[in-house]
C-alpha cells in the first residue's frame, strides 16, 4: 500500500473510520470520537474501490460501515466510540482530549455595587 491508499493502516494514536455519506451510525460514530478527542480520518467506501475490499475483506464479504481500522491492522465494524478509545489505550496510545478549563477562585468575589 502507498502513502495515498486509503486502506492503509493508520498511524500509530489513530484510525481509520470507513464510511458511506448517507451512513448514520457513521456520523454519529464520528461525531462520538470528535467528542472523546480521538484523533481519526475517514475513507468513503463508494470513492475508494480498494478501501471498500478491505471493508468487505474484515466483514465476510459484507460492505458494512462504519468500519474503523486500528494501527496494528485488526478492525471492528459498528463499534461505539468508547471501544475505539478502549482499544487505542490499551495499545499504548492516549487520545488527544480538550483542555480542562480553569478551576474556579477560592477567593470570593469583591462585592459589586450599581453606579448611581
């Protein structure tokens, strides 16, 4: 596979969602992981012919999306978001996640008076 097969295995912290664009358990699986902060790209089965025989290849010859590949090659079709971010842990990668805001000040607020 080169650089630009879509069927590559992703990189190591990341993977590859399998999709369709009228796939709703896909938006939401992906919708899921950009809420968890887990770093993924996705590839359109019906665009990408060599991406499509792979989803069928891992499925018993069956076009089922999503299909999410992982780094060290296994796959799982309809997985929920905390399986894929389970599974990128336990290979040794931790999701991006957001910032953790500020904790609120331990000092109280100055009193605040209305002009008059």
């Amino acid at each position: 596979m080169t650089d630009d097969d879509p069927a590559r295995t992703p990189p190591p912290g990341t993977v590859t969602v399998f999709t369709t664009t009228w796939c709703g358990y896909c938006r939401r699986l992906t919708a899921q992981l950009d809420d968890a902060g887990v770093p993924y790209r996705t590839v359109d089965v019906e665009e990408h012919p060599d991406a499509a025989a792979l989803v069928e290849r891992v499925n018993g010859g069956d076009r089922t999306v999503p299909t999410v590949l992982f780094p060290d090659g296994s796959a799982a079709t309809n997985p929920s978001a905390r399986e894929v971010a389970e599974r990128l842990s336990a290979a040794g990668a931790t999701p991006s996640t957001p910032p953790t805001p500020p904790a609120p000040s331990a000092e109280p607020a100055e009193p605040r008076t209305s002009p008059r």
